[in-house]
C-alpha cells in the first residue's frame, strides 16, 4: 500500500483529494489547521488507514515536529500533495494589507518549503517519490488586485521546476497543477468570511469542483513509474483566462 500526504485535507480541492487517493487505495496522512475537519474525513475514509497531522504550514518547527511523529507505517510517504494555502484580500498593491502579504507568502511559499524539505529524507532514502505542487493560473498571469496571490503562486510555478531538476537524480517526480476558478472555501477565505461576495466569483458559469481537480491529481499521480504528467492548466470550460469568464 501506498503513502500519500496531502497538506490542506481540510477543505477544498485537498479534502477532495484524499478521498480520490482513498479510492485508489493509498494510506494517508491527511494535514490542516482544523483537527475536527480532519477527523470527520478520516470517519469518512471507512477502510483507509489515515493519521491526522494539525499544524500550520507557516510554522517552520510545527511542521517538522509534526512530520517527525508520523507512526512508522506513514513514515515512508510515497506522494506528497502540497496543497494548503490561501488567497487573502484583493487589493490594489498601494492599499494592500502587509498581514495579508505575509500570509500569502509564507503559506503558499515557504509552507511549501517547510513541508516538502520536512517529507523528502523519507523519499531520498528510499529513492522514489512523487511532489504535486497546487499552483494556479494566477501563477502563470498576473490580473489586477491580485498581486502578491498571485506573485506566491508564480513562486510555485518556478519552485516545482527547480525541485524537478534538483530530485531528478533521485528519481522524485515533481509535477504542478494549475486550477482556474474551483468552487471552495477559497474565495470565502479570501474575502474574510463574506459568503456574498464569495458566491458572486461564481455567478453565472460554472467552476470546476474541488472533485474535478482531485480526478487530475489522481490521475497524475498514478500514472506508471516512467511518466510524469509536470504541468496542467486546468480551466472551467467558461474559462478562457484569470479573469476572463462567459457569464450569463
Ligand atoms: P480551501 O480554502 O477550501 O482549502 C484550503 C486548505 O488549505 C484548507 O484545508 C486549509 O486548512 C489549508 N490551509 C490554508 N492555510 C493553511 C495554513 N497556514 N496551514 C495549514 N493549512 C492551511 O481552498 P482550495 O481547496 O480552493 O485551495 C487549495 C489550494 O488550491 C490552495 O493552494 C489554492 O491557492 C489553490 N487554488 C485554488 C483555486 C480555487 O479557485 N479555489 C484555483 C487555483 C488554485 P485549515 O484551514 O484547516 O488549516
Ligand atoms: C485561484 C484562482 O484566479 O481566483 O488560484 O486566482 S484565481
């Protein structure tokens, strides 16, 4: 049985995740903030063995704590799924919120690194591995307001290619996926509990589901030893650029 380790299983796109994997019949170490998010997933995932990690991904000796306490059975991580992280306000770069900024980068940046340098002893040691980076399209476009989101998310789209360059001796796989808009918690969260505001990002076309995202990485990550799937755009079909949507 195969070790996956999914960061933001809480919610979104990571929970989605989880059970795509627990289907396919991974083991799994499901990671977030929220323990009773995590432990109403694992009450789910009836036949999969899971182990809760509760940590935030900006607290660099919270995430090596964590990941040193993983039973020996979760030890060796087979696929790690970096997909905690956040958008926070949508703001003109002059009137943006400097707490904000910090969340952003170090969520979506430096967590990344946190967790991904904490996992890899595990796949050196045993010279196989597999990295799925969530990035997004605001990392390959800048649109207006979205600044420093989507500077964090351009951070990720060159982190996954300098970690496939750095760990293709090593024989680990690192591949990114770049969702357009997905229906989440995303825009509540970045909008700071607005469920209004939220709900108005998807008025009027249809956004890909957290599900839809999970079929990919699934796909991704089973694929057979010699292939790896490095990069996917993955848009809602009234999609056709960060902010260019066919609305009714
Ligand atoms: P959600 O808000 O639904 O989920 C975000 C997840 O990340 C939660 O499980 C949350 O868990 C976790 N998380 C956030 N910050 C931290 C932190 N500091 N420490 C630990 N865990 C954290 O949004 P999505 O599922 O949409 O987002 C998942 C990823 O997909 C993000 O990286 C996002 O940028 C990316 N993305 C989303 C798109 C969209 O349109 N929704 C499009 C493109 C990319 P908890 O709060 O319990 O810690
Ligand atoms: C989330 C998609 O376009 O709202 O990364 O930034 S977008």
């Amino acid at each position: 049985m195969k070790t996956a380790f999914v960061t933001g299983a809480s919610s979104g796109i990571g929970r989605a995740t989880a059970v795509a994997l627990a289907e396919d019949g991974f083991r799994l170490v499901l990671a977030g903030r929220r323990r009773e998010r995590l432990e109403e997933l694992a009450t789910e995932l009836v036949g999969t063995p899971t182990h809760l990690l509760t940590f935030d991904v900006r607290d660099r000796a919270a995430v090596e704590a964590a990941v040193s306490s993983l039973p020996t059975e979760f030890q060796d991580v087979d696929v790690l799924i970096n997909n905690a992280g956040n958008a926070h306000g949508l703001a003109p770069i002059q009137e943006g919120n400097p707490q904000d900024w910090d969340d952003m980068l170090d969520g979506n940046v430096k967590g990344l690194l946190y967790v991904s340098r904490a996992v890899l002893p595990a796949m050196m040691r045993r010279n196989v591995g597999h990295i799925v980076n969530i990035g997004s399209i605001a990392g390959h476009e800048a649109y207006a307001n979205g600044n420093v989101y989507c500077a964090s998310k351009a951070a990720v789209a060159s982190l996954t290619k300098g970690m496939r360059l750095d760990l293709l001796p090593h024989n680990i796989r690192v591949a990114e996926v770049n969702p357009g808009a997905v229906e989440t918690e995303f825009s509540e969260v970045r909008f700071k509990g607005d469920a209004a505001r939220a709900a108005k990002v998807y008025d009027g076309f249809e956004p890909l589901k957290a599900e839809d995202v999970a079929d990919v990485i699934r796909f991704m990550v089973t694929r057979p030893p010699h292939v790896n799937v490095a990069e996917v755009l993955l848009l809602p079909a009234a999609q056709g650029a960060a902010t260019t949507i066919r609305r009714t």
